[in-house]
C-alpha cells in the first residue's frame, strides 16, 4: 500500500472508528467508509453529559434545601477569625473596614488610639461622615478636651467612659469589626506588639457590643 500501513491495522482502525460512531460503513464495491460530521458523531456524548449535568443540579438543589433547613436550627456554628499581627496590619484592617461601611462605623479606643486613627484615617472619616455614614466613638472621660474631640463632636456621636482598656475597636454596620491591644499605647503608626483579630460576624458583633456597653454602664455608675 501507498501509505505503507497493512491493510489488517486500517481495517481494525475503522472496525472502532464504527463502533464510536464516528465513521460509517457505505455497501458498495469495494467497500467504502465516510466519518460523520462533529456534531452528528458526538451528539450521543452531549445527551450523555446533558442529563448528568441535570442530575446533578437536581441533587445540589435537594442538597441546598436539606442545608438551610438544618442551619436554621443549629444551635452551634463555626466562624472564621483573623489573627492580626503588628501595627500596620491593624491599621490595614482597619481602611479595608471603614472603607466598605455602608450605613454606620462604632469606634472604641484610648486617647492615643483615637489619635492614631485621626492621622490614619481623617480625610476617609469625613468622607463617611458626608456620605451620611453614622460615627460613633467611646472614648475615655478625659478625652472631652481633646483637641480632635472638639473638632469631630459635632459631626459624631461620642460616648465618655471613666476609664478604657487599652484596646481599639474598630466595627461598621453590625456585621464585621477588629479588636486589638495596642502595645505600647501611643500614636505611633509602627509596632510589632500589637495583637487582634479580625471576623466577620453579625452574632459576635452583638456580643462584643454588648459587653462594652455594660462595661460603661457600670463604669458610669458604680
């Protein structure tokens, strides 16, 4: 033969290009072989792949379905935390944060922590504040003649406690907030003590929130 292949090996080449589909067998003589088009000779693998696509869409519905039905009533969930290392990474978190606050921004910090983040973040606090973005910030009692308190009373919400942890808490629109511990406490945008944790938590907010606000309470009044 021209193409120096037996004639054994072409013949059983067809004999699976037939069985596939892909080739069809013409009675004439001498024998004659055509290959289909594309879309006639895997149009049956396309049906094939059709329905298990269906199948599977109808077991992830039923799947989805049995899934929020069972989280509505579990009474334990798993949330994801970040562990915050350092500074620079506190005040990073804390621009991702304010910076996707929609409606409202709660701030909780030591005099020096709220400095910190006037020199951060002051032009970003009066764009939220113009945007109609609600500012609240708990600072220490002392803090009332502090030259940035005097200058943001006006356009937020402030909330005196006669002492503050030195802690820095940082949330916005009940759903996502940092604590961190600010070592040493001072204004300084550097340093390597600083430890927090970031999460993205309705339920955990409300805690959080909770407990500061009775720690004011009693604060205020014991």
């Amino acid at each position: 033969m021209i193409s120096d292949v037996p004639r054994t090996k072409i013949y059983g080449t067809l004999k699976k290009l037939i069985d596939r589909g892909l080739v069809i067998k013409i009675p004439e003589n001498p024998t004659r072989f055509a290959s289909l088009s594309p879309t006639d000779a895997f149009k049956p693998i396309l049906r094939l792949y059709e329905k298990k696509t269906r199948d599977l869409q109808l077991t992830l519905s039923f799947l989805e379905k049995v899934y929020a039905e069972t989280n509505g009533t579990m009474r334990a969930r798993r949330e994801e935390v970040w562990i915050l290392m350092g500074r620079r990474e506190i005040l990073r978190r804390t621009f991702e944060i304010l910076s996707r606050v929609d409606k409202s921004v709660d701030l909780l910090a030591t005099e020096n922590g709220l400095i910190l983040l006037y020199k951060a973040y002051n032009k970003l606090l009066d764009k939220l504040i113009e945007n109609g973005v609600k500012v609240q910030i708990t600072v220490p009692s002392s803090s009332r003649r502090l030259g940035i308190v005097q200058e943001l009373r006006y356009l937020c919400k402030f909330r005196y406690i006669d002492a503050s942890p030195s802690i820095l808490f940082v949330g916005s629109d009940g759903r996502e907030f940092l604590l961190a511990k600010l070592l040493p406490d001072n204004f300084d945008s550097s340093s390597d003590k600083d430890v927090g944790f970031f999460i993205q938590s309705p339920i955990l907010y409300s805690l959080i929130s909770s407990f500061f606000f009775s720690i004011k309470n009693i604060l205020d009044h014991g």
